[in-house]
C-alpha cells in the first residue's frame, strides 16, 4: 500500500492534468472536460426533445420515445466504438478522439434527459396548463414560463444522477484511446508493473470526484425537498390564520 501511494505521489501531475503543458490534457482534467462538454449538449438537447414529445402526440411522441429507447437499450461503449468509425464517414475528415466521445455522450445522455425531463411535464398538475392559457398565455409561453421551471426543479435530483453517470462513463473513452483517467492510470500501472490492482492509481481521484458530486446531489435533494414542503405547507398555515 506504501508502495502504491508512493506510485501515486510521484504520477500525480500525470493523473490530474496528462500533458496539458505540451496542449494534450489527460487524466482528470480531460475526463471533467469530457463529461462538461457532454452536458453542456444533453441538457439543452433532452430538454428540447422533451418538450417536443409534451406539445405533440402521436406519431411524434411515438418516434422520439422510440429513438431515445433505442439509445438506451444499446451498451454505451458500442455508440462510442460506432461514432469512432461513422462521423469521420460523415464528416469527411478524422475527429479527435476525446470529441468523439464527447458527442457520444451527449447523444446517450440526452435520451435520459429527454425521459427525466417529460416524466417531470407529465407529473405537473393539469390545471395549471389550463389556467395559463385562461389568463392568455399561449402553449409556448406556458411550457417555458410556467411548466418547465416547475418541472426542472422537481427532479433536479434525477438530473444530477445523471450527470454523476455521465462522468462516470468518461472511462469508458479507453476504447478508443483516449487518454482520460483511468488510461493514464493503467499506463502508469503498465510503467512501474504494480499488481494486481491496476485501477489502483486512478481510485484517489476519480473517489474524489464521486464522493464531492455525491455530496451535492445530496445537498440539492434536500433542498429541493424542503422548498417542496414549503410551498405545500404555506397555504395550509395562511388558511388556518385568522
């Protein structure tokens, strides 16, 4: 165990930033701007997609669901190997590594946004749709005015498990070679020949970032919580005021 924290000590620039000197990030720092960037697309993009499957029925609803399915039901590692091999076809030119698994990420992600996000349209009341549109609110103004903000906040707290998943799929860029944490921990292991542990060497870190994520998602369920019991408890102690 000495030994092995001694390992850890001497690679630790190596593990948290690669060779970001020499403009190639690795390590920890690739591996948060992988699951950033994959977010920054999901978020907005589930969100649009849930919308779209809240406003129109049918044949549209339909195909989404049957899309977002699909992507789901497909192990993560098969869409990254597939994008690898397919954007540069439909590109014409090579992709950097770390952006093509950044794309397939957000692709992932955004179906289980698109779910989270409806799932939260749908539990809303449905008489605050129609007193909006009572008060001449049209059906987009109501969805991103009144609807949406209510939705977001009630399942923040699955949102942030999703986005805990997601950097936590950042491993599995090795397949393509990309240099995130745990590569560059199984190439340091491969470099000093500690065994039988090779994940060794990336625990620390990515145990960090686990245990910090797991914490605010914590925090916000709570919070979330209590402005949800507020919000139902205040009109009961105004009523009972005489």
């Amino acid at each position: 165990m000495i030994a092995g924290l001694n390992v850890i000590v001497d690679n630790l620039d190596y593990l948290l930033w690669g060779r970001a000197a020499a403009g190639e990030p690795g390590g920890v720092l690739l591996s948060l701007m992988m699951a950033f960037g994959a977010a920054l697309l999901a978020l907005p993009g589930g969100i649009a997609l849930a919308c779209l499957a809240w406003r129109f029925t049918g044949i549209v609803r339909k195909a989404l669901f049957l899309w977002a399915e699909l992507i789901r039901g497909i192990p993560l590692i098969f869409v990254i190997f597939w994008m690898w091999y397919l954007l540069p076809l439909i590109t014409g030119s090579d992709l950097p590594g770390a952006l093509t698994v950044t794309l397939a990420l957000a692709w992932f992600t955004a179906a289980s946004v698109m779910h989270s996000v409806f799932a939260g349209l749908r539990a809303l009341p449905s008489g605050q749709y129609e007193a909006a549109l009572s008060q001449g609110f049209s059906t987009r103004q109501t969805l991103r005015c009144v609807l949406l903000p209510q939705a977001l906040r009630n399942i923040l707290p699955s949102l942030v498990g999703i986005f805990i998943s997601l950097l936590k799929d950042t491993s599995l860029a090795f397949i393509v070679n990309v240099p995130e944490l745990t590569t560059v921990a199984g190439q340091v292991n491969n470099r000093v020949q500690i065994y039988p542990d090779p994940s060794m060497s990336g625990r620390p870190c990515s145990r960090t970032c686990w245990s910090n994520i797991t914490a605010s998602r914590s925090t916000t369920h709570r919070l979330v919580t209590t402005a949800s019991l507020s919000s139902i408890l205040t009109p009961v102690f105004h009523w009972q005021t005489p």
